[in-house]
C-alpha cells in the first residue's frame, strides 16, 4: 500500500473490512474406477484439452481486437468438434487464462519501472554514499557501479519489449505450466524421468470440466453428478462411440460423497441450480478427483464499529508464524500472547497444508475468546522483492517471497466467514516498529516474554480499533507552566476530557501539609540564609496615601 510522506512519517491508510468470500469449491476423490473409465477419461481431456489450446492460440492472435462476433465465431468452430456447452465453457476459460495473463504482464511492467528508478537513484550517487532509512546509498566500489549499469540497460530493453507487447495486446501464455515446461530441460534436478515428465505434462494441459447451468438436471448438464453420488460425462460427437448409456453419455463405476459441504452441494443440486465441475488427475499419487465449485449470494460486510464492538485480535504475519494478541475495545491487551507456527518449505501441497492448518488454530482460539473480528496487514509485497532494492540481501529477499500474502488473505477470509468473523485489514506501516518500542518492554515480565512480533500483534489491532499505537499520550515538557497541565491518560479517542487540562495547581511544596490537616509537629523547609528570601511575619499593605502628620 502507498501513502504520502508527511513530516518523515507516511500517511497511513484508513483501515477496512474486507468483503467475504463469494464461491466454494470442495472436492473429493473417485474410487474404485476401471481401466475403461480412465481410458475414457484420458481420451475426453486430451480431446477437449487440443480444443482449449487451439482457442487459447485464436485468442491471443486477436489481442486487442477481440469483441462478441470473433467470441461467436470461435464457439461456432469449437461446438462442431464437441457441443455447445462444452464450447463455451472453453471459450470461456480461454478469456479468464487471457485476462490473467494481461494482469501479470501488468505487474511485470510495474516491477521493472521499480528497479529502473532505483538503479537510476544509486547509480546517481558517488561510489561509496552512504544512504539513509528511506533511500539506499551508492554502490561499493566502481566494478559494481560497472555491472550495475549493464543491468539498468538490460532492465530498460526488457522494459520497452514489455510496454510494445502491452500496447500491441500481446501476452505469451504456456497451457501446463511454464514452471513445468522449463523442468523439461532440467529433468534430473527435478528427479523426474522423460516418461513421468511427459505423463505429468499431459494431465496439465488436458481439459474436464464443465460449468453449471441452473435449471438443468442436478445443476450440470455436461458432467452430472447425482445425489447418490454418481458420475457422468457427456461425451463429445468424435467420442460418441464410447458410451456406455443412452443420450451420449458415459457413466463412470466410481462415485462421489462429499463429506465437506456436503449438505449443502445436495440442497443445490437437489433444487437444479448450477454446479460447475472439474476432474483432475494427480499424476504422482496416480488418483482422480473432482471438484465441485458454486457461487455463493455476496456477503454484506458488517460495519466497522461493529467488528469493533467485541474486541479484535492483532495478528502479526512472519515467515513461519502468525504472532496474535488479544485486544479489548479500548485497546488493552488482554492475557497472553499465542503463536501458531507452520513451515512453509517443500512442496506446494506441504506449504498449502500448514498454512491451513495454523489457520485452523487461529479461528478455534479466536471463537473461544468471543471477538467480532481479527485484526491483520494488509501485506503487498510486490514492490519489495526486487534485487535492485535489497542488493545482496538475499535471504531477505527470500523471506518476503516466502510469505504467501495472496494465498493467506484468500483462504483467511473464506475461512473465517464460516466462524461468523470479520477480517479488519489495517496499513502495515510501522507497526513492528512502534509496537517494540512501546509495547514490548512494558509488557516484559519474569514468566512472559514478550518479542518484536508479539508487541507488533498488538499494534495491529489498536490500529484496527481506531487508538494510537502509543500506549498513552505523553504530557508536553515542563519548559512553560502553561502546558504542564496537558493530562495524560488512557483513553477512546471519543471519551469527554481526554485531550483536557487539570484544575490549575494553586498549592506550593512548604504549605501543602497545612492544607490537608497535617500535624504541625512534621518538620518545615529550613529558612534560607539570604536576606532577600527570609520570612518574615509582618504583613505588608500599600496604601493609596502616604501618612503625615
């Protein structure tokens, strides 16, 4: 998130609910199939899948001159070959993989503008300039400065070739994977065989699936799934021949019960309304699953003051752990604080699974605490992972890629709107450093420790609460009597007097005890030993004349 520099200190952004999820997908696995039911299964995705590719390819030929009559016209060619459902769920696909491809050439633009300006900054600055909190220096010694400037005119050609492709509606899209494809080049790194690779390849690029249509039969007329659990498939004309019931349709031996969501799946397709499914074929477990996806009624958000109302709890994302604090309303923190730690190194599968599962352990412990909401950064990342920016800090680098800002905002809010929570998203700037520096220490005792990331929890969610981070508002100095009196309380930035002054100080240090009642038997100030200051018990009066005689 951006923000204006105001006084060295950037304008922080006002925080926000972030709206619920707006579909499901569950998904469970096909037993108990046949050698005939994966022969047809093969034989239907690498049909569809050659279809899919030949309208990605038309696709990206009409760049920008794409509208409704060529969209037409592909779905006109495709439905000769397969049907009118399956055409346009491929053309369909084709236009979502088109526009996802446009949004990344959009992002790579913007990442490559980010280092040409600091290339351009450090490259600037005499060798050896040191550089301050907000800007990087210049480069150590001339041989850096050299190969630096190289990269900078790399980095403007790469630049200019991205900006053409833009404006001509150029995008280069790989369907399977481009990660996949490159490990072609690279198979004994990967430990994987030409056969395996090959194999996986396939499963990638091949095409079953279909999207709902409501008011047909069970929601899906090209796959359908019945309440029972079976599966099956409308064939394309070329493999009409295959069919093993009438209608051209085929009906795989293995069924389907899906154990999560599954009463709700069965309420729609018990009503006819759409269901889109996908069959995916895992190629290293050697197992079929589908995959079943509706769209849900947009969640209304519920205002900020009442995600407020309850209390929040402040989560601070790190690489391996989420750091979360509980908050009252005003803003105290409440108990101890709790990690959830996961591991996100190995396969995606492994990573997806510990982020879940820390998840998981984040919402039961937030039920039992009775909040309305949690409190976390609104984390973009995409500016930071540059090399231009950190230099050679690369395991840093690799720390802030690590962290799956994307994944963990998506799967958060879908899962906390099934616990009834909200997810109140808050600028990230400088709460790890306010929160050390005026929560940490504080907090420390003999039996709690307390770390950066625990103090930065409690940032967050005094940030999402609408208070200071600060824990009270410091008094001015006592350099002028007339700013002493500023109090200094905690308190709701809507609470009487907070900001107000105390009754004006009127007693003195020697005659405070005579005030109060004290006995008189305490000891006093000593006298002083000037002239000028000594007391004296006269009482001395002005008159307007002079007395004569």
């Amino acid at each position: 998130m951006g923000g204006v520099v105001v006084g060295g200190v950037r304008e922080l952004a006002a925080s926000f609910v972030v709206p619920g999820p707006c579909g499901v997908a569950v998904r469970d696995r096909l037993k108990h199939l046949t050698a005939q039911d994966e022969q047809v299964l093969r034989a239907v995705g690498a049909h569809q899948g050659s279809l899919a590719s030949r309208d990605l390819k038309a696709r990206c030929a009409d760049g920008l001159n794409h509208g409704a009559e060529s969209w037409a016209t592909r779905k006109r060619e495709l439905t000769k070959v397969s049907s009118s459902r399956i055409a346009g769920a491929i053309t369909q696909a084709t236009l979502a993989q088109w526009a996802l491809a446009r949004r990344c050439q959009a992002a790579h633009i913007r990442s490559l503008e980010a280092g040409i300006r600091t290339l351009t900054h450090r490259l600037s600055l005499p060798v050896g300039a040191r550089g301050t909190k907000r800007a990087p220096g210049g480069y150590r010694s001339k041989r850096e400065w050299f190969h630096k400037s190289r990269r900078l005119q790399a980095l403007e050609a790469q630049h200019a070739a991205a900006i053409g492709d833009w404006q001509a509606g150029r995008v280069r899209v790989v369907r399977g994977g481009k990660r996949l494809f490159n490990t072609r080049h690279h198979l004994a790194g990967a430990g994987l065989g030409e056969g395996e690779w090959r194999e996986r390849w396939e499963a990638e690029r091949w095409f079953l699936g279909a999207d709902g249509e409501s008011g047909k039969r069970f929601g899906n007329e090209t796959i359908r799934v019945t309440p029972t659990g079976e599966v099956s498939i409308k064939l394309p004309a070329p493999l009409a021949h295959l069919a093993n019931t009438g209608h051209g349709r085929y009906t795989l031996t293995g069924t389907v019960a899906f154990a999560h969501r599954g009463v709700e799946w069965a309420d729609r397709i018990g009503a006819n309304r759409a269901v889109a499914y996908r069959i995916h074929y895992d190629t290293t477990r050697s197992r079929w699953y589908l995959t079943a996806s509706w769209q849900r009624p947009v969640v209304q958000t519920i205002p900020l003051e009442a995600a407020r109302a309850g209390g929040v709890i402040g989560v601070d994302t790190n690489a391996d752990h989420f750091a979360a604090y509980l908050l009252d309303p005003h803003g105290n923190p409440v108990g101890e604080p709790r990690r959830f730690g996961y591991d996100l190194t190995g396969t995606a599968p492994h990573r997806d699974a510990q982020l879940r599962h820390a998840l998981t352990q984040l919402l039961h412990w937030a039920r039992q605490t009775n909040v309305t909401a949690i409190a976390i950064e609104d984390l973009d990342f995409s500016a930071d992972k540059t090399r231009e920016k950190h230099g050679r800090r690369k395991r840093f680098r690799q720390l802030i890629s690590g962290i799956p800002t994307g994944k963990l905002k998506a799967r958060l809010v879908s899962m906390a709107a099934e616990h009834g929570l909200a997810i109140v998203a808050v600028d990230p700037a400088y709460t790890s450093m306010w929160g050390g520096q005026h929560w940490q220490k504080p907090l420390t005792t003999p039996r709690r420790r307390m770390s950066r990331h625990d103090a930065a929890g409690i940032a967050i969610g005094r940030r999402a609460l609408g208070h200071p981070v600060r824990r009270r508002t410091t008094p001015p100095p006592h350099d002028r009597s007339d700013r002493v009196g500023h109090r200094a309380v905690q308190a709701a930035p809507c609470a009487r007097g907070r900001e107000g002054t105390r009754p004006p100080a009127t007693e003195r240090a020697h005659n405070a005890r005579h005030r109060t009642g004290t006995p008189h038997g305490t000891r006093e100030t000593s006298a002083p030993k000037t002239v000028r200051d000594a007391r004296s018990a006269r009482q001395w009066v002005q008159d307007s004349l002079l007395l004569t005689d």
